[in-house]
C-alpha cells in the first residue's frame, strides 16, 4: 500500500507520540538523575576474588543496551594509558523494576564483569560502556598489594533515611577525610524500603563518583528486606543481587549467597554476616573462617549489634552463639549498626572464673551515619557485664562516619562526626607472636 508525503508524516507523528507518552508513563515521577538511560549509572566497584589482582564492576542502563563492555589500563601521568586498554565483555541482566508495585514499571539492564589478571599495588583507570558512543569518565582505584601492609578503610552505620537530603554531606565529609581510603563498609540498612528504587537512586547519587572508587563492602540489614506485596513473604531486595556483584559462599543455603562472605584485604580478613536470617549455619561459616585463618588482623560486620545501645533491642542469639567464637579465636574489631545511637565498647579477655585478665579481647562499635536517631539507654549497656562488655565511648543525636588505618602492629579506630571533626578514638596495639593486645585511647 502506497502513501502521500502527508499520510506518511500524520502516521510518523501519530507514532512517535505513542512512544512519547509511553516514555513518560514510564518516567513519571521522576527525577532525571534516576531514569535509565544509554549512559553507564550507578558504578559501583565490589571485591570478587583477590583483591591485589582483582576487582568487580557493576553499573546500569537502559534496556537499549543489550551488549556491554569494559575497558582498564595502568593509569599513566598523561592520556595516552588509553592506547593500552584492555577491553572486557560485561554479562548483562535485565531487571524489572516493576516487580514491586511502588516503582515505576521499568525494565532497565544491568552489567557487570569482574577484573582478573591485574597486577598487585598497581593504579589502574577503567571505564564502562557501550563499547562505541556511550562511555563513563576514566576511574582509577589501586589493587591491594600482596602480603602485609599499612592500609585504611571507611566504615558507616545506617544511611537509611532520607538518604540524599541528609546522608551526602557523610560520605561526601569522609571521602574528604579518608580519600586514599582502599575500600568502605556499608553496615546495613543502606536504604528504607527495601524494593524502593527512588531510595536505590538516592544511595546511588549520594555517593557519586566515591561509589566508583572506594571499593564497596555492603552488608544487608533488616530495611533490605521487605514482602513484594502485601502477605507475601519478606524478601531481599529486588535490587541487591543485580546492583552489587559480590563472592558466593556455595557452602552456604542459597538465601545466603551475596550477603555473606569473606574478604582477604592484604593480611586483614573482613567478614560480611547476614544477621536476620539462617543464623545457625552462619555460625558454622564464623568458625569455619576463624579457624584456620592466619591474618594478622580479624574483622566482622553485620548489621544487628550484638551489644545493642536502644532500647528494646537485643541479639541475643548472637551474644549466645557468635561473641563465644569471637572470644576464642581473638577477632578484633566488630562493626554493627541498626541502633542509630553510637556506642563503642570491649570484651575484655577473661579468666577461667569470669574476671578480666589484663588483655584485650575484640572491641565492638555501633554507629550510625544517616539522620535517624534513637535514644541510648546505659542501663542496657550496663547489663552486658554479665558477658565481660565494658562500654567505653557513647553518643545520640549524632551522624558518624569511622576510619581504620592499620599500619604495623598497630589497628587505629577514629569517629568523626558529620563535621568532619574527631569524637572518638582508640588504638589496638597486637603482639604478632603471641596474639596479646591492648587498647590505648590515643597513639604513642
């Protein structure tokens, strides 16, 4: 069938304004910075394998993009890095956002592809994209280097609520703060509402570039998890599994997988727990990584704090089944959130009869980085003596970010509040040889 010139414009225009519409159906509502589109977002870096040698990258577009890449080379004084890059396939996954009725009905696609092959203490730029017209910014991060050396890392409570307004200034503080700073841990409760795409963005969009940079440990709390719709079951987010790419403990059931594992960051073992759910077979996957583990420095997060500061909170199975395995295989550091309250306290090492033997045992903070707060209650700390705890820092109605830098034989802690000034310290000073500490409040 044959058309005049003015037929074929009538029926152009009647089709490109049945794909305007449908385009802003889709879009309604939203801020131009969460609408997907050919341009890599949300570029996230994640530990997958080793971290001196590699390193996970995950970002999203539109549903136009159907086949993605990445490019990284040895980052050089000038541009010309660019005539060395190496090029990479991404694994692409459609993702409909739609599956929780709150977003809006999107499919959007998300990439990811792991670095392999890289060499040890070595800054690279990558960059993702398209592979032709639709590229991000170069991004440089540095490979860990092998064995045992100084390093810092940025660590943060619950972000949670009204994370753009009030989270941004946080991150934004600590990347100023801590910039060389090798990787951050996000403690849980990083958004609200778990399937909630508009606070995924504003997470997102909070850290920028940082997120593109610093390395992300995240851990799931009790906010990433939510019914897709009314009596149905809690889930994990929507979101979670797609937007970070993170090690597979296949030892473990599959509800757990991406939520709980294991980081070996040059000497220092970082383990990411799930603490809402399948909590017995974690407590075997405790030992099992504590038990043979010969790093110098032993580190675990999860989000529910096992000495809880708020009223009405308590991990008791935790304080039952975990802190006696902490306790025996020295861990040093445990960082918690979900309380929205800032406490840091210790376990002394106790004798055979229940009293403090002079040494160090772990010491345990919760923290908080978004503006939600609950009120501490000392009486509740008061009541973990029974488990050796001792607090010996506390705040309210305060936003923190922390910084760790291990260097020697020495494991400093600082909190800073949201001005980016100094509240709290503490030094955990380790005899290698024997496995004895002590904690100072300030370096000497």
């Amino acid at each position: 069938m044959k058309f005049s010139h003015l037929a074929c414009s009538v029926v152009i225009l009647v089709s490109l304004s049945v794909v305007s519409v449908h385009s802003h159906n889709e879009h309604k509502g939203l801020h131009h910075w969460e609408i997907p589109s050919k341009d890599p977002d949300r570029i996230i870096l994640t530990f997958y394998g080793d971290p001196a040698t590699s390193r996970a990258v995950t970002w999203r577009t539109d549903s136009s993009i159907t086949q993605a890449v990445a490019q990284i080379a040895v980052a050089t004084v000038n541009s010309k890095f660019t005539d060395f890059a190496m090029t990479k396939n991404a694994v692409t996954e459609p993702f409909d956002l739609g599956l929780y009725k709150g977003n809006n009905s999107l499919i959007v696609h998300y990439h990811s592809l792991i670095f392999e092959n890289l060499e040890p203490d070595t800054l690279y730029a990558y960059r993702v994209g398209d592979g032709r017209e639709h590229w991000s910014e170069w991004i440089q991060f540095r490979t860990a280097k092998k064995g045992y050396a100084p390093s810092q890392f940025v660590y943060f409570g619950d972000a949670q609520n009204k994370i753009l307004e009030h989270w941004t200034r946080v991150i934004r503080m600590a990347y100023q703060t801590a910039p060389n700073a090798s990787f951050a841990i996000h403690a849980g409760d990083l958004v609200n509402r778990a399937h909630r795409d508009t606070e995924w963005a504003e997470w997102f969009k909070s850290g920028g570039f940082i997120h593109s940079q610093w390395t992300a440990i995240p851990v799931v709390g009790n906010h990433e998890f939510s019914a897709l719709a009314e009596g149905e079951p809690r889930k994990l987010s929507i979101q979670w599994r797609p937007q970070f790419t993170l090690p597979v403990e296949n030892d473990l059931v599959s509800e757990l997988h991406e939520s709980v594992y294991a980081v070996d960051y040059q000497d220092v073992r970082v383990i990411a727990l799930n603490s809402n759910d399948h909590l017995e077979a974690q407590t075997n996957y405790i030992e099992k990584q504590l038990k043979d583990c010969k790093a110098k420095w032993k580190i675990i997060t999860c989000h529910h704090s096992i000495f809880a500061p708020a009223k009405g909170r308590n991990f008791q199975f935790a304080r039952d089944h975990w802190k006696p395995l902490l306790d025996k295989y020295s861990v040093d550091l445990v960082l918690n959130g979900h309380d929205h309250t800032y406490v840091r306290g210790h376990v002394p090492v106790l004798t055979t009869d229940s009293k403090d033997a002079g040494e160090l045992g772990t010491v345990y903070v919760t923290s908080v980085s978004g503006p939600k707060m609950y009120e501490l209650v000392p009486e509740q700390l008061d009541s973990y003596s029974v488990d050796g705890y001792k607090p010996d820092k506390t705040a309210e109605q305060t936003q923190f970010f922390q910084v760790i830098t291990i260097k020697d034989n020495a494991l400093t802690y600082i909190a800073y509040t949201a001005l980016g000034e100094e509240y709290d310290r503490a030094v955990i000073i380790k005899d290698f040889e024997t496995g004895k500490k002590e904690l100072r409040h300030k370096e000497e």
